[in-house]
C-alpha cells in the first residue's frame, strides 16, 4: 500500500469523525489515541502479523508505503484514559 493511498484512508477516517461531532483540536492535540485496524493479503501466522504491524508503523512514521502483505483499513479515535 503506497503512501498516498493509507494517507487518503486516513483522511477520511479523520473527516468522517469530525462530521460525527469529533474534534480535530483534540486530535491534533494528542488527547485521542488513534487505532489502526490493518487487513493481511493472506492469512499469516500471528507473529508474522505482529512483525508486519511493527514494520507498518514504521513506515507510517516516516510517510512510506507499506510493507507488502499489509494493508491500512480503518482509523479509529478513542478518548485517552486518565490514569
């Protein structure tokens, strides 16, 4: 999954949050934790799941694509938790 393409799905996940009365002050703000729900090209073992998870945030973090076998499906934002 190229960078643009995870880009635009969270975009939308972003803007589909805001129309729901969400706030993008608070998300830029860091007070929601952001969940990524990633779907497989194939049905790996779970540990190279998690190996392919790790290297997806990774890329994320540096604005690349993907690794393949992992695709970016949804965003979602939940209120951080006070300790």
């Amino acid at each position: 999954m190229t960078h643009d393409e995870y880009k635009m799905i969270i975009s939308h996940c972003v803007e589909d949050y805001c129309n729901k009365g969400g706030s993008l002050l608070k998300i830029a703000l860091n007070i929601y934790e952001k969940e990524y729900i990633f779907e497989y090209d194939e049905d790996y073992p779970e540990d190279y799941k998690k190996i392919l998870m790790e290297k997806a945030y990774k890329a994320m973090e540096k604005g690349k694509d993907l690794p393949k076998g992992i695709r970016l499906s949804e965003v979602i934002f939940e209120r951080n938790r006070k300790k």
